[in-house]
C-alpha cells in the first residue's frame, strides 16, 4: 500500500480548537464562561475519581506471565488509566460530574414535600 494516499493530520489546528477558553469570545456572557468552567471543573474531578478508581482495580488483578512488568509497563498502565478516566469522564461519564454540577450551581435542590 502506498504512503502516498494518506491525508495530511493537522494537529496544530486541533490543539489550537480545544484550548480556547470560552471567555475569549465575545458572544459568550460571564456567566455562561462560568457555567463552562464549573462543569469542565466537575468532569476534572469526575476523572480524578475513575482514575483512582481503575488504578484500585488495576491492582486487584493478577499480573500475567505474557508481559515480564517493570517501570516501562508500569507507567503504559498509569497513561493508559489516565486516558481511559479521561475520556470517561469528558465523554457521558458515570454522572458524578453531573451530579456535582448539580448541586453546585443550585439545580438541585430539593423541594419541601418532595419525599
């Protein structure tokens, strides 16, 4: 198969799209740039908490004879966990994130009588 074909990967563009900060534009009102942090702030703390919660369950698990372990391996694990709280958390999650920014911005409070 010819190199030829593959089409040009512009990471630049990529980085440059996901770190603008919604305060930087001039459409976006004060508080919708602080709703936007609280709940990127929220899924932070979302990963943080699946991240510690794979590297327990990592540690559960029997190791394998296939691979012999070591620091190289050990640090694949932990970016491989890193990644996957990550995207777990960024993506649906499990809710935490949600739950939190709930209760944070005073959505969810509960009402006299409710129960």
């Amino acid at each position: 198969m010819p190199l030829t074909n593959l089409k040009e990967i512009n990471f630049s563009a990529d980085i440059t799209n996901k770190s603008r900060n919604p305060q930087n534009s001039a459409n976006v009102r004060p508080d919708q740039a602080k709703d936007a942090k609280t709940r990127k702030a929220c899924a932070d703390f979302e990963a943080i908490i699946l991240r510690q919660w794979l590297t327990a369950m990592r540690k559960s698990v029997p190791k394998g004879e296939l691979f012999k372990g070591g620091y190289a391996e050990e640090m694949y694990q932990s970016m491989q966990d890193n990644a996957l709280a990550d995207h777990l958390a960024h993506g649906k999650g499990m809710g935490l994130g949600e739950v939190l920014y709930r209760q944070i911005s005073g959505q969810d409070k509960l009402t006299t009588g409710s129960r």
